[in-house]
C-alpha cells in the first residue's frame, strides 16, 4: 500500500525533492561535524535523527514512485 497523491499531486515527484535535499544535507553536516567539535556538541542528537528521517524516506519514496 503506497502512498501516491498528496493534495492531488504526485506524491513521488514531491519526496523525491524532500530527499534530494535531505541526502546532501546531512552529509554536508556530517562532515562539518567530524571537522569541527563545536559543531559536534551544537548538532548533537539532531544529526542522527536527521539521517534517520533521510533513510527513512528513501524507502518511502521508491514506493511511492512505483
């Protein structure tokens, strides 16, 4: 059971767009994070639950298309 219109919209065309963003994102503050540890103890539990939500939507998203 798939998730496919959102607002009478493509409900793909739209994740796909969360995750584009998402993906460069979090591996941008990852590395920001292992260069920095200012940065490491101001991100803190966000980072991790950030590539949660992007690994979780890669999944969704490929399903939605199909």
């Amino acid at each position: 059971m798939g998730f496919n219109v959102f607002h009478n919209l493509p409900a793909h065309i739209l994740l796909v767009h969360f995750v584009v963003v998402l993906v460069p994102l979090t591996s941008l503050a990852v590395v920001v994070c292992a260069l920095s540890a200012r940065w490491t103890r101001r991100l803190g539990a966000v980072l991790p639950l950030l590539g949660l939500v992007t690994l979780g939507m890669v999944p969704v998203t490929q399903d939605a298309g199909d």
